[in-house]
C-alpha cells in the first residue's frame, strides 16, 4: 500500500503546501495596489486605479510561460489532494476534503474573476461604455440594465476584492492542513503513550510472575 504510506503523504501535503504559499506570495505583491482602493477608498488617489490598471495589464501581457508555470502549480497542488485522498482516512476526509473545496474555490475565482478581469481591463471596454455606446446607439431594452453594469473604477475594486477573497481561501487551507498535523501528531502521542502503559503493565505481570517461581523452598515449608 504505497499510497497510504507516511513518506506519500508528506510529499502529497508538501504539494499542496507549495502552489499555496506560492499563490499567497504572488497575492501579497499585488496587496499594495489594492490596499488603498478596497481598504481607504476616503483617501484613496485617482493615480493608484491608473497604476493598478497598468500593473494588471502588465501582467496579463506577460509572456505565455508565465502563465503556463502558475497553471502548472495549480495543477501540482490538485494532484497532491487527489494522492491524499486515494484511500483516504477519516482524517484525509475532514481535513483534506474540506482544504480541497478551498482550493477548488479559489481556482473558480481565478478563473471566474480575475481572469476575466484581465482580460476586460487590458481591452478597455468596460460594460458601461458598451452600454452607453448602446444608448447613444437607441438600442431598446438597455436602460433597465444600465446600473447593473460596472465601469473602470468598479471593476478594479471587484478585482481588488477577489485577491483579497483569494488569499482569504488559501490561508483557509493552509490552517486546515496544520490542523490536520496537529490531529495526527496528537493521535500518535495518545497511542504512544496507550502503547507505553501497555508495555509497562506487561512488565509489571513478568516481573510477579518470574517471583511467583522464584520463591525460596524454606518459604514453602514453613507451617
């Protein structure tokens, strides 16, 4: 049983430790750009959209490796689940199971968010302009929609609160993962310490034993 064994299992949490920390990193660079306009939007300056908007069209123009090398990590952290959860414990169920679900959640803002994010801040086009270029148009219909749609500034703040929601996910796994530790290191001290009484006791039945034998013939005789 190779899987189930303990060095698979620290190398499977080791690949899930690793793309987690790795996407934590990479959101912690991005928190001084979102820090003033999610967190002290009173005073926040016009110049950090602009520089947030360049910073997030930077990236997404970033050559194809680098996006292929954060897929691949993601893809690493999916397999370090799925080699834990192969004939899993009840202790891989509650913890990996419920980190998995993290994690899945953070690869659905990812991709449901920031990606698309990406891709409508490096166009430009943001929904309102669409929706004036239509009423300027007199496309029917359109009026009834037009609050629904987010501008510039609104759609920077829903990127900023996706990071922030992210990183909020991903430490989520990271405290499960050490609570699993944490079980499993208490589970093995109670069997240790059940396993040294166990042998302490046995002992202690030897030893009356091995007296019980021994005993001095004069003892016997006495009346």
């Amino acid at each position: 049983m190779a899987w189930g064994s303990h060095g698979a299992t620290a190398f499977a949490t080791f690949m899930i430790l690793c793309p987690t920390s790795f996407g934590l990193g990479i959101l912690f660079s991005l928190f001084p750009y979102d820090y003033p306009i999610l967190w002290n939007p009173a005073t926040c300056p016009p110049e950090a959209y602009v520089m947030l908007e360049t910073h997030l069209k930077f990236l997404h123009a970033s050559p194809l490796i680098i996006p292929r090398i954060l897929h691949t990590v993601i893809g690493t952290g999916l397999l370090g689940f799925f080699i834990k959860l192969y004939r899993p414990s009840e202790s891989n169920m509650l913890f990996d199971g419920a980190s998995l679900v993290l994690y899945m959640c953070g690869v659905i803002i990812y991709l449901a968010n920031i990606v698309k994010g990406m891709r409508v801040i490096t166009s430009g086009i943001y929904d309102r302009e669409l929706v004036e270029g239509e009423l300027a148009v007199g496309v029917e219909g359109v009026e009834a929609r037009a609050e629904e749609f987010l501008g510039r500034d609104d759609s920077l703040k829903v990127m900023a609160a996706s990071n922030t929601i992210l990183a909020l996910v991903l430490a989520g796994v990271l405290v499960l993962q050490a609570g699993q530790w944490y079980a499993e290191r208490k589970e093995g001290q109670e069997v240790e310490s059940q396993r040294a009484k166990k042998e302490k006791t046995a002992n202690g039945e030897n030893k009356g034993e091995e007296r019980t034998k021994h005993k001095s013939p004069n003892s016997k005789k006495k009346v």
